[in-house]
C-alpha cells in the first residue's frame, strides 16, 4: 500500500497543491515554517482522521479560508485503489469518505490506511504526562484492532458515567455496583492487550536501539497498571470512600503508564538527550514492526525533521535502513536539501525531492 497521490487545499500554510509521489522515499526541504511538517500531517490526517499535532480540526484551516480540504489515492498490490476525502468546515462541519461514502463513524476508518509518525514532539512520552504514554499503546492498537478501539470506547463512556454519578453523591450501592461492573469487564480486555502490546513492543525496541546506537546498552519497557496484581472490581470497592469525597475513579486502566528503562534506569531521569532521541526512534520503529506483523501491510513511515532527533551518523544509518523494500513508503522532512539528498543518493536510485517555500511546493526531482 502507497500513498500515490496527494491533494491539499488551505490545510494549514498549504493553499493548494497537488502532489504524485514515488511508492518508495520521498523528501521535502525548505526553511523552518515553510510547510513541510504541514505535509506530513496531512498524510497522518488521511489515515487518523485527525491532526498529529492540533486536537481542534478547525486550527488546521488555512486563515481566512472556510474549510480545508485533503484528498489522497492510495495504491495496493492487488491493484485496488482507495480513494480517502477528509473536508473541515470554519463552522465545525466535518466529513470523512471512502470511495465516494462517508463513514458513519470516523473510527471504522482507523486501520485502512495503517501509518508510523516520528516527530520532534515525541519528547512527550518520555517527558510528558502518563496520558502522552496512554496515547500511544490506544492509538497504536486502534490501528489494529478494532475490538480494542470500541472497547476502550465503552470504557471511557462507562467511566465518565461513573464519574457523574460521583460528583452527585448519596448514589444507591446497587447502582455504583452495576457500573463497575460494565468498568471491570472493559478494563480487563484493554489491560490485556495492552500487557501483550508492550511485550511485543520490547524487543523490537531493543534492537533498533542497539542498531542505531551501536549496542552495548539494554533496553526494556515496564507496563505499569493497577491491573496488574488485582481486578478492576475489588479495586473500585476498596477505593469507593475516596472517589466519592473526590468525586472521580482513581483506579483502573485511565491511569496507566509505561517506564522507559535504559541499562535499568528510567531514561526519563537518567538518559542523555542523545539516548532519549536515539530511544524514541527506536520505539517508533518497533511501532511500525508490530504493526507490519500484525496486519501484514507495512505503514507509511512519516519522518519529521529527523535531524533534530539524530546526528549525521545515525541519520545515515535510519535512513539506510528504512529505504529497504520492507519498509514501504517513506516520508522525510528536513530543512538542508543538500545533506538528506546526498545521504538518500548513496543507497537508493528510487526517490522524489521536492522543495517548498511559504506552503507552495515546488521542484520535484525523481532518482535516476
């Protein structure tokens, strides 16, 4: 599956444009500002339904404009096409189609068009709040498991049900008892396939770690829920007196979390910044091989700025790596076109650059 062609009207920066890219690497350079993480993002947009990096979709709409607009072709080997719309509107309308339908519900399109972003905000996991973490394990098995997408769903609809009721207070027993154990049931599942994710996430970690950074270090991933020891139902029991006099649930799979550990020290607190960016490339490559091994389609891999993330050195050495035929379509940003050229030229003829300059895009140039 490749992304063959992309058309964008005043998404973000980008007023218009209308790109056919290579089913292999394609490169966008210019300045910082100019539009080429605005790119990338579309693609994401395509896939997700939403924004990378706003959580309002109306903040991606070109100043003055009344909507955005992205619509992309996608390619698969058994010669089908997919055609994807996704159309914003100012006042808050949007629509999402697949071939000419809208989808009822924008998470039945999750897992089609399966993706990898690796950004310079994904410092947040490792710095950010357990929430940053949260979103990455339920965004990455959204895109493989739709049991999972509408279980963690109900999950979230029963908690905030929960958390109504006790912020009123004086609520009968039986009642609280009924919601906990609509909470327990979910909870157990997504606690579940969590444990699984995390498993298969580490030693996938481990290795692209080991291969950008030249080994020598031990990498592992801690999953850490209250789950873990004792069932969600005798937790919210023991913890009811408290939830009332608070008014929200302080136990269950909304406050789960994962440790990143280098050589058994939280990377958090202990790793360099070069081993945090050289972690959180591997952890994003691990993503997109569960991914691959799981749906067997590999996902459009979208390298944001990458420079920012690595040294020359190791930039060489992804860059090698992901342009192999098992990693499908990749998407690279970075503001020196001389350097990400040069490196991209060395080991792969099939390419396309192209520049941009204020949101218009310009000078495509295809491998030899």
């Amino acid at each position: 599956m490749y992304l063959q062609r992309l058309i964008l009207t005043d998404f973000k920066n980008i007023q218009s444009a209308d790109i056919t890219f290579s089913k292999s690497v394609n490169c966008f350079s210019g300045n910082n500002g100019a539009g080429k993480t605005n790119v990338l993002d579309a693609i994401h947009y395509l896939s997700m339904t939403r924004s990378y990096f706003n959580q309002m979709d109306t903040h991606s709409i070109h100043f003055g404009a009344p909507l955005f607009s992205l619509s992309g072709v996608y390619l698969f080997e058994n010669v089908l096409s997919e055609h994807i719309v996704c159309v914003v509107e100012a006042k808050g309308e949007k629509c999402v189609k697949r071939n000419g339908k809208s989808y009822g519900r924008f998470s039945e399109h999750l897992g089609l068009l399966p993706v990898v972003m690796v950004s310079p905000s994904d410092t947040l996991l490792i710095n950010g709040a357990a929430e940053e973490r949260r979103r990455f394990m339920n965004v990455l098995l959204s895109q493989m498991d739709a049991v999972y997408l509408s279980c963690l769903q109900q999950y979230n609809r029963v908690l905030s049900q929960r958390n109504h009721v006790l912020k009123q207070g004086g609520v009968a027993l039986d009642v609280m008892e009924a919601l906990n154990i609509q909470l327990s049931a979910k909870a157990a599942e997504i606690y579940a396939k969590r444990a699984t994710l995390c498993k298969q996430l580490a030693p996938e970690a481990e290795k692209y770690y080991s291969t950008l950074s030249g080994g020598g270090e031990k990498l592992n991933l801690t999953y850490r829920s209250d789950l873990e020891h004792t069932p969600l139902d005798a937790l919210l029991k023991e913890a009811l007196p408290r939830d009332r006099m608070f008014g929200f649930t302080s136990r269950g799979v909304h406050r789960d979390d994962i440790e990143f550990m280098l050589n058994e020290q939280s990377v958090r607190k202990f790793g360099s910044q070069g081993q945090q960016k050289t972690f959180l490339v591997a952890l994003k490559l691990a993503q997109f091989e569960v991914m691959k091994q799981r749906t067997g389609a590999a996902p459009v891999l979208l390298l944001d700025d990458i420079f920012d993330k690595l040294d020359i050195y190791r930039v060489s050495f992804l860059l090698q790596l992901v342009a192999q035929a098992h990693f499908g379509q990749i998407f690279i940003t970075d503001s020196n076109k001389a350097r990400v050229e040069g490196i991209i030229d060395d080991f792969t003829n099939e390419y396309s650059f192209f520049d941009i300059e204020n949101g218009v895009i310009t000078g495509k140039r295809e491998g030899k």
